[in-house]
C-alpha cells in the first residue's frame, strides 16, 4: 500500500481520469499489436464512445494507426488498431567510459540504425559530437518523428539538478548534459543511470512480466546495480540509491575509483578480470608486451581465449564469476528480488559462468531459492533498449497521482 503524501499531492481530477484511460488503452494496443475499437471497449469496460475518442485523438497525435480489416460472420467487420511504429520513434544514447553508441529505434525498441564512436575526453566534446550525430541521423530518417533522447550513463543522475553527479569510471562530475543536448536537437532528453535504464528495459521489453520485483547487474567497465521493487523503479531521494558496485567487500582489497578500497567492482567488473588475466598469463606471453605491435588484451580477447581452452583466461572468468556470485548474494540477502538479470559481455560465456555464480549465491545467502538467477541477452543490447524505455515510459506508464 502507497500512503498519500499530504505535504506533495495532486488531485485526481476528470483530466487525470482521462489520461488514465488513454493510457491504458495505449498500452493495449501496444500489447496486443493489433486490436479492435469493440475489443477494447470489452477489455477496458469504458462505453464504446469514449474509446473511440481516445483513439481519434491517439490517430491524431500520429501515436496508432487502423490496419487490417478483420472477419465478421454478421454486422460490421472490425478494424484492427495498431501502433504507430513507421511514424514514431526514439533516440537512444548509450555512453559507456570507451565507447558511445547512438541508435534510432521504434516505439518497439526494433533499431533502424546506429552507429558508435570512441567516447570523447570532456563532456563539451561529448555534446558536440553526439549533437552532431543526432542531427545527422534524423536527416537521414525524416519520415520517423522522434520522440525523445534516452540517455544512459555509467554514473548517478541527480533527480534534481538532473545533473551527472557521481561516474567514477568516466572521469564527469557535477556535469549537465540534458540541457544543452535539449537546446541542440529541440527534443527532450531523459538521462538515467544505465543499470536503471536496464530495469526499465526489462520491464517493458523484456521476459519480466508480471514481475514485480526485480534487479539488474551490470557488468562493463564497472558494476551497477537498479531495482525495481513493488513495481516501482528505485531512485531514492536524489536518483543515487542502489550502488551495490561501491560497496566494499574486502576492506583491504584494491583501490576503487570512487576512492573507497575493495569494492565489489575491482573484483568482478570487466576491468578487474583483465587486469587479472594479464597477472597470471604466461610469462612468455608477458614478454612479448613490449612489443608495440601486440597490443594489451581486452575484456572481448579473454572471452575469445576462454572459449578456445586458454587456461589463464578459464581462471579469470571464473575468479570473475565468483565474485560476481558473492555481490549478488549480497543483493538477494538485502532486498529479496524475484529475479536477478545480469547485463554484459560477460554473459555470453554464461554456460561457464551461471553455475558458478549461482552456487556461490547458494553458499552466502541464507535466503534459499528465493531469488533466481539469470542473464540477458547481450545481442539484444539492453542497454540502447532501456535508452527507449526511457521515453516510452513517459507516455505509455501510469501517470503521477496522489
């Protein structure tokens, strides 16, 4: 139960009542790809006038559109309404420390077309050159009306200022990249962090129906965590809670960027799993480092090694995994989700590293077969899907009452 707020409310008046309908007849369109005006009059219990209203003014704003004609044995054949996925669309950002990468998708999170680049040094130079992509990708694809950029960032959004306040991996602090990436594309631009942004994408995109609690792992250059609980996204009162990444589990581990020491992240990112590969490969192999043409291996090589039976990047992964297995024993100890997601490259070597993840779990958390435990889909790319989230949340979640 949500107890009212009386120091921050707003009333239910006729006006949110519509937008409560609208919204849910949205949504069942959206879920059912196609459906009739008298279907949806049964599912939603409203009179028929009414939805043909909403859908009139939904058709309007170019958010459905009538498709096919379907069968009837007497009276009327029904029309089929369906989104709008030729028309609308959205922006998706995805700044990683290394790597940005910008996409256009459709109300569906199905990509049209994106493209990446090395990640900029300063957030001006960031803007700058994300601006100029942006443009450049909406010229190419007039037809498609954006609405909205989604923003993900390895780092917190302050819900306030909605300014980047803590990026330890990226270098940024106490920056604003939504407004003047506003000013420069005329859109409006969410910014979340991306385990966040994940959650969000689980929920509207991903296996997670009707799953009311849930966590999300992200796993890159760092470790971010987001929550959804009770249905509802976990912020806290300024947007930093759920920084389970920056939580010291060995208090003479190595230093962490944030400035703490032994935090989960420097045991289990995919940062720690190289640096660690690159201390125990073969000494012969380390020699030939000084070579300028071999370059320092990446995170992508120990998967591709471990795949080919390389038995230094075997233990690496592995040493991965099981620290993995104590963070997110640690997760399923504090909040108690139904489901656990880990996101990243690393879940492509899942079948070596589920078990052991999940047997670590088993050994540290006393909540026995409470939480599962299991991977997304890193060819789906969750974190460019929950860029659209983003923005379709804005239009297509319950809106904000009492």
């Amino acid at each position: 139960m949500r107890k009212i707020d009386l120091s921050n409310f707003q009333i239910a008046t006729s006006g949110t009542a519509r937008e409560v309908n609208r919204r849910i007849v949205l949504n069942l369109i959206r879920a059912h790809n196609a459906i009739s005006r008298a279907d949806l009059a049964r599912k939603t219990g409203l009179q028929r006038s009414t939805v043909s209203l909403i859908i009139e003014q939904l058709m309007t704003e170019d958010w459905v559109v009538e498709g096919m004609v379907g069968y009837s044995a007497r009276g009327r054949k029904p029309t089929y309404l369906r989104l709008n996925t030729e028309r609308l669309g959205v922006i998706g950002v995805n700044l990683r420390p290394y790597s940005t990468t910008i996409a256009l998708a459709d109300l569906n999170a199905n990509f049209r077309a994106q493209e990446s680049l090395p990640t900029p040094p300063t957030p001006e130079l960031f803007l700058r050159e994300v601006t100029r992509r942006i443009n450049n990708l909406r010229q190419s694809h007039s037809g498609l009306t954006c609405e909205g950029i989604g923003v993900c960032l390895p780092g917190r959004v302050d819900l306030g200022t909605q300014k980047l306040v803590f990026a330890p991996n990226l270098g940024w602090e106490d920056v604003d990249l939504k407004t003047p990436l506003e000013a420069a594309t005329g859109l409006p631009v969410a910014l979340e962090n991306a385990a966040n942004a994940c959650a969000l994408a689980e929920i509207w995109f991903g296996r997670s129906e009707g799953v009311r609690d849930l966590a999300i792992v992200t796993v890159s250059e760092g470790i971010g965590t987001g929550f959804v609980l009770n249905g509802q996204l976990v912020t806290g009162p300024t947007g930093r809670a759920g920084e389970f990444g920056h939580v010291t589990i060995d208090p003479e581990g190595p230093p962490c960027k944030c400035g703490n020491r032994g935090c989960w992240e420097v045991f289990a990112s995919n940062t720690a799993t190289t640096a660690y590969y690159r201390q125990i490969m073969p000494t012969h192999r380390r020699g030939h480092r000084s070579n300028a043409a071999i370059p320092e291996p990446t995170f992508e090589d120990v998967l591709r090694l471990a795949e080919l039976g390389d038995p230094c990047a075997s233990e690496a992964l592995e040493r991965m995994a099981g620290y993995l297995g104590v963070g997110v024993a640690m997760v399923a100890t504090a909040l108690e989700p139904s489901l656990i997601v880990l996101v990243g490259e690393v879940t492509r070597a899942w079948s070596r590293i589920g078990p052991i993840i999940k047997k670590t779990m088993a050994e540290r958390c006393p909540l026995k077969g409470a939480t599962r435990v299991s991977a997304a889909d890193d060819a789906l790319q969750p974190r460019l899907r929950g860029t659209v989230a983003l923005i379709i949340q804005k239009h297509f979640g319950a809106p904000a009452v009492a």
